[in-house]
C-alpha cells in the first residue's frame, strides 16, 4: 500500500514541485486544485488524485471532504501550499473584508481542513501535518498584514496542535524566496536582494523534517534558507531546547 499525502494547491508552482516528487518516491498524491491551468500536466503523474477545492468557498471544502472520505483511505503526510498574498498595501486604505477574506484563506480556513482530515489520518504511523509561514516574524514588513498575521497564526498553531496531540507531528516551513504565481498577483517588488530558494531544497528539507523525531521538529518554526536543515546536530541543538524555532517573547 502507497503512503498518502495530501497537497493542498496542488496546482500553484510548490505544490505542483511537490506533487511531481512525491509522485516519483512512490506516494499516492491526493491534490487540490482551484483552476485547471497546469491540469492536463497534473494528471500525467501516475499516483495524482485530483479534487476541486476553492478554499475561500465552504461549498467547495465540503465537497472536496465529503469526496476524500468516500474514498475510505488514510493520509499520512498532509501539506498545504495554499497562500495568497492580496490584498497588498498599508492596512488602513485596503478594504477590511478583502483583508479579513485573506486571513481565512491563509490561516483558518486551511485548519478548517486539517481539523476535518484529523480523523483520516493512518493511525498507524504518526502523520505529520505541514504548513507554510511567510516572513515578518522577527520584523514588520509593510503592506502584507493580512498574509503576514496570517502565517504567525498558523506558526502558533503548529505548538498548540503538538502539545495537544501527542499523535502527531505538525511544523510549519518558511522556504524562502521563490519566485511563484503569488507574487504575480501584487504589483511590488518584494524580492529586491533576496536570492531564490530551490525547490528542490524545500522537497528535501519538508522530507528530512519528517523523518525526525517528533520532540526535535514538531510544533517548531524552521526556515530552508537559513536553517541547517538535513544536519543531524541541528536535531540533538533542537532536543535540547524546547524553545528553539517556536514564537517566543525573551525578557
């Protein structure tokens, strides 16, 4: 029996990466999708099961559900690559429905789903459960609050749901700068001096994070770019400091 994962997004340009390696390392790929642009490529991949899911309609979450449990199979990687960076611009002159709309989809929404799949996991093993966080986490980038407060929700979540449940794994991953379809949508130069991240390197690194230990990555915070991410004296630093990677207030 192929290990599931689950991809949130399967069609934006990480998740479609990552469904092309999970696909090659032997996984059965259940994807999302919200437009058909990319699908015929999509389906090529042997392993790919798509569903349509437009997270911003409850509607279309329920459907994607209710169409995932019928199937009767268990997950054991979930991955949301879900994120939408709109809408841009200082938090006073942007419309507060188009920005509350925004933190739904880059946070709550998403955890709707993860909370709905909590009961499909395979019980098994303990599954693991991965975001994706943005920056702004030791700074105060302007113009992107909504996507920003978004990912620090998701990234306080990851600790919440580890402590709470001792059956799995849950980390959020920052990858970088990478140039995708969301930074299309904004007209904003946010990459000015920063280099691109490979995404190759976000594949290894979300797979190196998995095979550890729970106690040494879930609920913690890790960056692809500045991380040592794939060295195991990073996971003997991590066991030993509860605190490391987590949002934290140091007095």
């Amino acid at each position: 029996m192929k290990p599931v994962v689950i991809i949130l997004s399967v069609s934006s340009d990480i998740g479609f990466y990552l469904a092309k390696r999970y696909t090659q390392d032997g996984y059965r790929v259940m994807g999302t999708y919200r437009f058909l642009s990319r699908l015929l490529e999509i389906e090529i991949l042997s392993s790919c099961h798509l569903f349509h899911c437009d997270i911003s309609d409850k509607k279309s979450v329920e459907n994607f559900l209710s169409d995932f449990e019928k199937l009767k199979i268990n997950w054991d990687i979930f991955i949301s690559c879900v994120g939408d960076l709109r809408p841009y611009g200082n938090f006073f002159e942007t419309d507060f429905d188009a920005w509350s709309d925004s933190v739904c989809v880059n946070s709550v929404e998403q955890l709707r789903i993860v909370h709905a799949l909590y009961p499909l996991r395979n019980k098994k093993i303990m599954p693991s459960v991965v975001f994706f966080a943005g920056g702004g986490t030791n700074n105060a980038p302007t113009d992107l609050s909504a996507y920003i407060v978004s990912k620090i929700m998701l990234t306080k979540m990851c600790e919440l749901l580890d402590a709470e449940n001792p059956d799995l794994k849950v980390f959020i991953v920052g990858p970088g700068y990478i140039k995708t379809k969301i930074h299309d949508s904004i007209k904003a130069n946010i990459a000015q001096g920063k280099k691109e991240t490979n995404l190759a390197d976000v594949y290894n690194s979300i797979s190196w994070l998995i095979s550890q230990d729970k106690k040494a990555v879930s609920g913690r915070n890790f960056s692809v770019a500045y991380d040592h991410l794939g060295d195991n004296r990073l996971v003997g630093l991590l066991k030993e400091d509860s605190d490391m990677y987590k949002l934290r207030r140091k007095t």
